[in-house]
C-alpha cells in the first residue's frame, strides 16, 4: 500500500491534518479513510464535547432512505428546536444542528463504515473544531498540542497504515 498523505499546517500550538480524498484517491467507504478518522477521534477523544451536521435532506433521503434517514438525524440529536435552514434566495438548501457528543454518538463515528454518509461534519471541543469532515473534499483533525499530535500519529501507525506528512504554509 502507498503512504497516504496528510498535509499539515502549525497553526499556534495546534497541529492541521488534513486527508484529501481526491489526492489519496480512496473510496470513503475505504478501510484506510475510516482507520484515518479512527486514529483522529481516539486522538482527541476526551476533548471532544459536541457534533455539528450539515445535511441535505433530499441527498440523505437518496443515500439511505427517509425512515432511516430521519432515525440516524434524531439519534444524533436533531431536533427542531436546534435545526436552523441554510437558504440560498428561498431555497432550503440544507440544515445544521448541533448536540452534544455522547458516548453512543462517538461510537457511530468511530465505527462508520463510509465517512461521507453525512455531507459535513463538524466534532467539536466546545466552540472549536477538533475533527471536520467537508463535502468529500477533505478529514481534517485539528490536534490542540503535541500529546494528541503523537497520539494521533501513533494510531496510524497501531493501524499499520503508512502515511506521508506534507507541511503547507
């Protein structure tokens, strides 16, 4: 298996690591993508307090159906008094909430089989953002401070998946 890469950017006493998915050029439904989140949620797994999503509902509704669909934003903890519509003119493009990131919600990204099967993720340690799932675009893992920076870095490699560290300015 080639390295994967994963560009990283200093930003303070933080560490970005961001997976491309375009230039790693794996499925979302890959076992290296997944181990890549698995390594970033056990990286900063005790910081982590709340879960962002962004949805479409059509595209949700397409990928696994409305019942399930509608099961997996209430298990999540969509609820309409902390869903707010993102419009473009007066078209409900798609919807966000956020909730706080219990240990049963963890377990649903840690054990996610396709990590693109909600469009945009945000896991968060209070306002900031620890790990972001953009769009198919990019898994970015914002590491606080070196004791997740290692920790992260030691979990792809428990994982046995050889990566390639790219700094960008």
């Amino acid at each position: 298996m080639n390295a994967i890469i994963l560009y990283t950017r200093r930003q303070g006493a933080a560490t970005s690591f961001e997976f491309n998915v375009f230039d790693n050029q794996f499925a979302t439904e890959n076992l290296a993508v997944r181990k890549v989140l698995m390594a970033m949620l056990e990286s900063v797994r005790e910081r982590l307090s709340d879960v962002e999503i962004e949805y479409n509902d059509g595209m949700l509704a397409e990928k696994m159906g409305a019942a399930r669909a509608g099961e997996l934003l209430r298990f999540l903890g969509a609820t309409k008094e902390n869903t707010r519509e993102n419009r473009s003119h007066d078209v409900v493009v798609s919807r966000t909430f956020r909730a706080e990131l219990t240990r049963e919600r963890y377990d649903y990204f840690y054990q996610l089989k396709d990590i693109a099967t909600l469009a945009h993720y945000r896991l968060k340690e209070g306002d900031e953002d620890r790990i972001v799932f953009y769009f198919t675009r990019y898994l970015q893992l914002i590491a606080p401070d070196e004791p997740s920076r290692d920790k992260f870095l030691a979990g792809l490699e428990s994982y046995s998946l050889p990566y390639r560290l790219v700094p960008i300015s």
